[in-house]
C-alpha cells in the first residue's frame, strides 16, 4: 500500500477532499481512488452537475499517514468500483 501512488478528490472552492462519513459525528474516511480514471469516472457518475468544482490530486502511498493526521481522518476507503460505488474502508491506527 505504501509504494502507490493514490489519487484523491479536493474541493477547488474550499480545498475539502471527499470523504464518506458514515457517522457524521466523525471525521469521515479519506476516498482514496487507485487510477486518476476511477475517482472521474466516480465523480462524473455521481456528481456530473458538480463534476467541474473538483480537482483529482495523487498522493503516494508514503505520504497518506501524514495526511491522515493532518486533516484528522479516522481512516481511507479504498474505491474499487466507482460506478456503483464499491468501498473498502480501512480504519487509522
């Protein structure tokens, strides 16, 4: 996990990356895509009429630990379908 490289998707208005918070008490889990035509492919999908206000960014593997604390995510979840979507959630230690 740690060699590869991720791409995520950031706000352009207010720099917020996208997250999925299944308690919205928490801070939610970083939505973390495996190809930059995935997490497109996601936003188109879900979000076209808003597609346009988001940038993809990558970030490698090494540095997702320090984005992580930075920003207080409880974890990652890991999109391996952006079409329906299909999310494999990984809990920060």
């Amino acid at each position: 996990m740690l060699s590869e490289v991720y791409y995520l998707v950031r706000s352009k208005s207010d720099g917020r990356y996208l997250t999925a918070r299944p308690n919205a008490d928490a801070s939610g889990y970083l939505l973390l895509f495996r190809e930059n035509f995935d997490a497109l492919s996601y936003l188109n999908t879900h979000a076209a009429e808003v597609a346009n206000r988001f940038a993809i960014e990558s970030i490698p593997g090494t540095q997702l630990g320090s984005l992580l604390k930075r920003w207080g995510f409880t974890g990652v979840g890991i999109v391996t379908d952006p079409l329906l979507p299909k999310v494999e959630f990984l809990q920060h230690s």
